[in-house]
C-alpha cells in the first residue's frame, strides 16, 4: 500500500473527469476532487494550469513525502508529480520538471492517465 496521495482537479461539466472519476472507483482507488469550476478553487485550480501551462482538464496529481538530506540533517518536502493532458504531442508521456520538486507528465487519453495513476500510487 501506498503513502502517495491522488488529488483530482475537475469541471462538473468534463465528461473526460466524469469518466477518470468512474474508472477509479471501479479499480477502488481512492482520490481528493477539487472542483475547479467552484469559485472558491478558482485561484488553486489558475495556479496548476499556470505550472503546467496546460487549461485541459482532468488534471490529476500524486503527492508523497520525500526525505531531503539539508547539510547534515532531513527534511520531508513533498514530491509532487502532475499528470494533464497533452496540448503538444511533443511532451506526450515526458516527464519534464515545473519546480523544484514538481514534475508534469502529459497523456493524450483517459486510459493512459489511468495508467500511470495506478504504477503511480502503488509504489
């Protein structure tokens, strides 16, 4: 079992979310949602589509806590890694760095996002 955390980003009106939404539930994996068509997401949501200059929705993202070693001592900072979707076939299925610990990784379908959702967050 996993420590990683799954967060989704979602529209209530994204069929494409409805659907990632369906498939994991199906396969018992459990997620965060934030919706970002609700006004108190708005600035959230902006933000994430900043880092990965993409507006495509869903957005997932897996977090895990990583142990840093800091000159001597550890520190825990969080190891963030977006999956989106593709808006240049280019990036597709590249794992590229957006900041310090953060990493994006684009999918050009549900299917492949659910993928990498379960290597993922089964580590």
């Amino acid at each position: 079992m996993s420590n990683r955390k799954l967060t989704l980003y979602t529209l209530s009106t994204c069929k494409k979310c409805q659907s990632l939404k369906n498939i994991l539930d199906t396969e018992l994996i459990k997620y965060d949602e934030i919706l970002c068509d609700e006004e108190r997401n708005g600035v959230r949501c902006d933000n994430i589509e900043f880092d990965i200059d993409c507006n495509f929705y869903p957005i997932a993202t897996i977090t895990n806590k990583i142990e840093k070693d800091k000159g001597g001592y550890f520190v825990y900072v969080d190891d963030l890694l977006v999956i989106h979707f593709c808006t240049k076939y280019d990036d597709l299925m590249i794992k590229r760095k957006i900041k310090n610990e953060y990493h994006a990784i684009c999918v050009h379908s549900t299917e492949d996002m659910v993928d990498l959702i379960i290597k993922q967050t089964q580590k």
